[in-house]
C-alpha cells in the first residue's frame, strides 16, 4: 500500500484523469498536459470527449481496458461518491481529488478499499515540490 505523495509519485505510471477536457483554457487540460511531460501516462475519462492529449477518451472508469495507478478527479464534489466506487471496483491504487473538491464520506471508503487518498490539492502543485526535491 502506498504510504504518502512522494511514494505515489515515484510508483504511479497511468493516470486516469476524470473529467478531463480538450479545451485548452480548462485546468484539468493544463494539469494532465504537465503530468504527461513529466513521463505518466493520461487516459482521459470524460463521455464528452473522444480524445484528449493524443488518447482516447473513455467515457466512464469502467470502460478503460488497463489498469490505472491514479484515479484523478476533475468533477465536482457531488460526482465523487460514484467515481470513487469505480476506483475501487477497477482496482486503482490511489485516488486524487483536485482543489476544492472534498468527500470525505468517499475518502474514508476508498481508504477502507485500500486506496491512498489525496483531497483539496493539485497534482500538479505536488509534483513540481515533489520534482523540486529530486534534482
């Protein structure tokens, strides 16, 4: 079981990005955009995409065929409790939910089921210290 962010960071290699849109101007663009420079695979989960960052779009957790390390949401708050039961029936070792979305009802299951869990952060803004403290 993954114990904090620096383990997560240093084992994750597939991220499924919930809610991810191919608008540019959108954060959960500019924030899987940098993860996927920073070498982790994006699969974007949205069922108003068909692509997104050069992958295929899925339009549920359910639907994508391999196994993913984060599950990162971009929905908000009340979306939650859905996503994090298919986090947990797909078997993904950790779930990351963005700035401003908190369930803490959700949180407590998915760490129950095994999952690390991150609430009310950006991935992103956790990566660039995490990176920081590896150069």
């Amino acid at each position: 079981m993954i114990s904090g962010i620096a383990e997560l960071f240093e084992s994750a290699r597939t991220i499924a990005v919930v809610g991810l849109s191919s608008r540019r101007s959108r954060a959960s663009y500019g924030v899987s955009e940098y993860m996927q420079r920073a070498g982790y695979r994006i699969i974007p989960v949205n069922p108003n995409e068909t692509s997104v960052l050069g992958g295929v779009s899925y339009p549920n957790l359910d639907a994508v065929p391999e196994p993913i390390d984060i599950v990162d949401i971009f929905r908000r708050p009340e979306n939650v409790p859905d996503i994090v039961d298919a986090a947990i029936r797909i078997g993904a070792k950790a779930v990351w939910m963005q700035e401003g979305v908190v369930d803490e009802e959700s949180a407590a299951k998915a760490r129950a089921a095994g999952l690390f869990v991150v609430m009310d952060r950006c991935i992103l803004k956790d990566h660039r210290k995490w990176a920081a403290r590896q150069s």
